[in-house]
C-alpha cells in the first residue's frame, strides 16, 4: 500500500460508521452490503481499472485513496437512528437517517470535509470525489478527464451488486 492510499485509510477511521452503515440508507440499493464491503469494492474495481490503462505509481495511489473517501460525505450526512429534525428522513428498513435533501451533494459536501486533513494530492483527490455521483446528479461537478470518469466507473460498477469483480471473500476457521 503506497502512502497517498494509506493516508487516507486513516482518514476513514475518523469515520467510524463506515464500517457498519449500510452502503444504501433506504435499502433500496447494495442490498445487505455495508459502506465499509461497498469501499473495498469499489477499489478492487479500481485496481482493475489501473490495470486496464496502465496507471501506475503516485497516480494510482491518488485514484485508489479517491476510491477509500468518495463517499465521505455520506458520513456527514447519515446518523444510526431516527432524527426527529427537519429535512431528515428515518428508513425503518436499515435504522439510518439521512438529511434526504443533501443526497445529491454527497459528492461536494465529501470534498468540502476533506479540507479538514492532510493528504497528498487533495485537490485531485477533492475533484474526483465531487464529481463521482454526476451520472445520477447532474448539477454536481462534472467529469473531464480519465481519473474523473474512472472513479465514477468503479463506483457504479461496484453498486450493481455482487458478482462483478467482487471482492474475495475470507475463508472461515473449520
């Protein structure tokens, strides 16, 4: 693991719901998946996606760490339980509410929040996971170049369910 992925690892775990969240609040999508196996998904997507345009070195170190945070607004918009305030929404299904008018802006608000931290390339890292939803948002930033349209591949591929590049699975102890 190169040091741009790493760091931004550690900048998940300041994120800890990720872990257990489901990777779809209403329980419509990624159907009994958490973020966390949703994540892994999408990077195993990636690594392929490198592999295929021979993308290596600081590069893809910078798209696989975009591929660990590009959700990381979801985290900021999400809470375990039911919050009885206004614009959020409780899905009796997952046990997650969600500030249902901030959706669409999961990608930006992410970006936003990675101000917070250091990390190399954040720029880069910000512009990709801004526009990572603009195929289902298109008033979010746009893509316009390779990296931009392959996180935004990775993500979609891996939210099509299980069976596409998944993830192996652990053996369990006999």
């Amino acid at each position: 693991m190169e040091k741009i992925e790493k760091r931004a690892l550690e900048i998940l775990e300041n994120y800890p719901i990720y872990k257990h969240q489901p990777a779809s609040i209403s329980g419509k999508y990624h159907i009994g998946e958490t973020q966390e196996e949703h994540l892994k998904l999408v990077n195993n997507v990636l690594k392929h996606l490198c592999d295929e345009f021979n993308i290596q070195n600081e590069d893809r170190d910078m798209l696989l760490a975009s591929g660990w945070l590009h959700d990381l607004g979801m985290y900021v918009i999400t809470k375990k339980g039911k919050i009885d305030e206004f614009g959020w929404k409780y899905y009796e299904v997952t046990g997650y509410s969600k500030f249902q008018n901030l959706m669409d802006k999961h990608g930006s608000i992410g970006a936003k929040e990675l101000e917070k931290y250091n990390i190399p390339r954040k720029k880069e890292i910000q512009k990709l996971i801004a526009c990572h939803m603009s195929h289902w948002y298109p008033n979010e930033p746009q893509p316009n170049c390779l990296y931009d349209y392959l996180l935004c591949i990775a993500d979609y591929v891996a939210s099509r369910g299980h069976g596409i590049l998944e993830c192996p699975k652990k053996k369990k102890n006999s």
